[in-house]
C-alpha cells in the first residue's frame, strides 16, 4: 500500500490524470489492451473531464481502453444519478473511444438479472487472463467503497464477481463488483478528498486488522494499492509515503 498526499483537490486530480495517462501507456507497449474501472462519486468526477483535455485525451490510445464500472445505481443510463451518464458526458462523449468498448452495468433492469449478465460480460471479455489493469475507486465518509457498504450482504461474497446488493442505509439495492473480482486487480488507486473523509481516512489507514470498514477490504493479492488523497482527507494520518 502506498499513501501519497496531494497539497489540493487540484493537485489530486492532475496527479491522478497524470498518473493514470502513464500506466495506460507504459501497459500499452506490451499488452494489446487496457483494462479500466471507473468509480462515480464527487472526486473522481473531475479526473475524468481532466481526462477528456486533450493534453491527456491525445495522449491515449483509447481503442485499445475498455472501461468497466464498479458499481451503479438501479436507474437508467440517463438518470442523472447514473455512475455510466456521467462519466459518459464527462469522459466518453468528448475522447475516441470506440462505444464496443464501454462495458456498463444495466441499471434499468432487473437487479439481479444485471449483475449476473455484468458478470458474463466481465468473464467473456477476461477469459483466461484474470484481473482489471487499473480499479479507481473512491470512499464514503462511512467507509464503503464501490458499492460494498457496511453491514452488507456483498462483503460476504465468496464467488460472485458482481452482484445486487441491498443497501439499507439508502433504502435502495445497488450494483456492485464483489471483492473476489477488485481484489485480482493489477492496481487499485484510491481518490479521496474533502474534510468530511478526514476522521474516517485516518480509522481506514491507521487501525489494525481485522477490518472494520469495506475499504480497507480492498487487498489485492500483489498488494498494488495507492491511496491518493488530498490534504483536507489526508490532514489527520500519521505517515505518508509522498508528498505532492
């Protein structure tokens, strides 16, 4: 696990977009493909419109980007609580990624008949080479990531890679990839800002096992984990390993 502390959302979100645009490419010159996961959420949000500049747009092969979603809310794709309609106006509609590559999960059908044909979908494209290029995923001041939140059916999850989770701190059932899929992940990146995260980053960080919150749940097996907060999120942790 790796922690690096942004001095502003700013600098969170150009390192991120940075960050991201360089393992995109460096996987690139050897593998014919990238996979790629997508949060929704208020921080990610702008990494990806920095994304869709074409100082990083023009820098990306994106036929070769397949993106995937970690969670989505039971709604339409034009819903405007749609994790997809969003990343689709922000980052889709404004970079030369084919639409064959933009694997979304049906928010609009039924729950469970989604989240086992995500699933398929998710299989079919894999096939005997197992794990995501790069997860992005973000936290909730209570410690939920994707849609896993506490208390939740989904954490219990042995085999399934994506399942309806019924969440009721919302009253409402999601879509969620489970933690046996994030957890073979080659990397997982962390975007957390804000104040409001800053007592639950430092629990999430700084307690010992067993674990208390999903997040800290997210161990994938080659242990490639970068926690990129800002200094708002990250004011309270003891030891970070950079500074930006």
């Amino acid at each position: 696990m790796r922690i690096i502390r942004a001095s502003s959302k700013d600098r969170l979100i150009e390192f991120a977009a940075l960050r991201l645009t360089r393992i995109i490419n460096a996987t690139l010159e050897h593998n014919d493909r990238f996979s790629l996961v997508l949060a929704g959420g208020s921080t990610p949000r702008p990494v990806y419109e920095r994304l869709a500049d074409p100082a990083y747009a023009d820098a990306i092969d994106w036929e070769r980007v397949y993106i995937f979603f970690g969670d989505e809310r039971t709604v339409p794709p034009d819903h405007p609580d749609s994790n997809y309609g969003m990343a689709k106006a922000d980052l889709f509609d404004r970079v030369p990624i084919p639409e064959p590559n933009i694997y979304r999960m049906r928010g609009e059908v039924d729950p469970t008949q989604a989240a086992a044909l995500y699933e398929a979908e998710i299989r079919g494209y894999m096939k005997d080479d197992l794990g995501f290029d790069m997860v992005i995923l973000g936290m909730g001041d209570d410690g939920h990531t994707a849609s896993l939140f506490p208390g939740t059916a989904a954490l219990n999850e042995k085999e399934k890679w994506v399942v309806a989770n019924v969440v009721p701190q919302h009253d409402t059932t999601r879509l969620t990839m489970t933690l046996p899929l994030l957890n073979i992940s080659e990397n997982v990146m962390f975007l957390v800002a804000g104040d409001g995260k800053t007592e639950r980053l430092k629990e999430v960080i700084d307690t010992a096992p067993p674990a208390t919150y999903p997040a800290q749940l997210i161990q994938p097996q080659n242990n490639m984990v970068t926690w990129l907060v800002d200094q708002a999120a990250g004011a309270l942790l003891d030891e970070v390993d950079e500074e930006i």
